[in-house]
C-alpha cells in the first residue's frame, strides 16, 4: 500500500481457472500474479486486455462482474479508495 496515494492500488488477478456451477459458485484451479503500483486515474479497460495478453489469454467470456469499458473501470475505481489491493477473476481461452 502506498500510503496519502488515494488513487493507487494493485490487482491480485487469478487466471487460468474456471467458474464452477450456482449455487455456491467459486474460481478454482487457477494461479494468481499480483499487479502493484497501477493509478485509477490512468487505468483503463485496455490496461486488463494488455495485462492478460501478456499472459497469452484472449477474451472468452465475462465472469462476476464484468469489466468491458472505461465506464467499468470507472466503477472499479470506487473501490480503490478503501481496498488497495483488488481481486479479479478470469475466465479465458488460452491462445495458443
């Protein structure tokens, strides 16, 4: 955390895993790489697709909440202020 940055915040993104079926649904099996040091004010939805084409995924479908747009990201960054640190679950098809 860095500290009187209000903007500033890091992603714990699990990746490589699957969604299993309602009710109690959960993210099992995948791994978790840490994003630190990202700016909400600059942040945008492309900075998630750059950040899973790094790790060779391409877009399958949405999984809890989806973040599609700016306007989502928008969203996200309500949270940031109070969690520094956010989660984000993938579901995608590894392009290879």
């Amino acid at each position: 955390m860095v500290a009187g940055h209000l903007t500033i915040f890091s992603i714990r993104l699990f990746y490589g895993g699957k969604f299993t079926k309602f009710p109690g649904r959960r993210y099992v099996k995948g791994k978790e790489r840490y994003i630190d040091l990202l700016d909400i004010d600059e942040f945008c939805v492309h900075d998630i697709d750059e950040m899973m084409e790094t790790l060779g995924y391409v877009e399958e479908d949405f999984g809890l909440f989806a973040l599609a747009s700016d306007s989502d990201i928008n969203h996200l960054g309500t949270y940031v202020g109070k969690h520094k640190v956010l989660i984000v679950l993938m579901k995608m098809f590894l392009n290879r």
